[in-house]
C-alpha cells in the first residue's frame, strides 16, 4: 500500500513517541516535528479518516494495525539505512538525513537486497 510520504512520516513519529511514552497527543508531535499543533490536527484526522491512527476520547493517540505496520517499516529502513551510511563514513547527521528521504523512494525489492547484503557477513555495527 503506498501512502503519502508525510503520512509515512507522522506514523513513524507516533511509533517513535510511543515507545518512550505511555500514549501520544497531538502537542507531542507536533513538538517532535517542529509542526504547529493545527497542521498536526489535521494530519491526524486524515490519518484517522483512513484507518492508520484511532484516538481515544482523552486525545490519546494510537496506531491501527495497518498503521503499525507502516510505521514498523519507514522505522526499519531509516534505523538500517542511517546506520549503514554511517558505517560507510558519512558523517551523521548527513546520514540520517539521507536515510529519511531514501527511506521513502526505495523499492522493497531494493531495501531487501541492502539489507541482505548488510546481514550476510557484511553487518553493522553496533550503535553505542
């Protein structure tokens, strides 16, 4: 399923959040993104207009499966893509950078080759 690259970008950020919170408001993400509150309200009811988030009735964020499961992979492919350009000496706040746009243009097919070709005896480090 293709969706936007924002909207792959605020499920991933609701991911993140939520593993360093016990539940995700709109403020938290907006403060991550440096987004103002009403452009995130408005991400989140079209994210919820199309099945990727539900809110509780306290405002509390959540990711549906399918959202979940969109987040797990932009999350994989920056982790592993950010880590490998770093491996190969690009400085990281370069790479990281990188990684985010990459993250959203790469094939599956492509992804899967690099990242069977960084597990298969070619494996990165590990991030201290």
């Amino acid at each position: 399923m293709k969706i936007q690259e924002s909207a792959e970008n605020y499920l991933e950020t609701i991911l993140m959040i939520s593993r360093r919170k016990p539940y995700v408001r709109s403020i938290d993400i907006a403060v991550e993104l440096s987004f103002s509150k009403p452009s995130v309200s408005v991400a989140m009811k079209n994210l919820r207009e199309n099945g990727y988030i539900h809110m509780d009735s306290e405002g509390h964020i959540f990711l549906t499966d399918i959202g979940k499961k969109i987040a797990e992979t932009m999350y994989e492919r920056h982790s592993m893509l950010s880590q490998w350009l770093i491996y190969l000496g690009v400085d990281e706040k370069t790479a990281v950078e990188d990684a985010c746009r990459i993250e959203h243009v790469v094939s599956a097919e492509s992804f899967q080759a690099i990242k069977d070709h960084i597990t298969r005896g070619n494996e990165l480090p590990e991030k201290s």
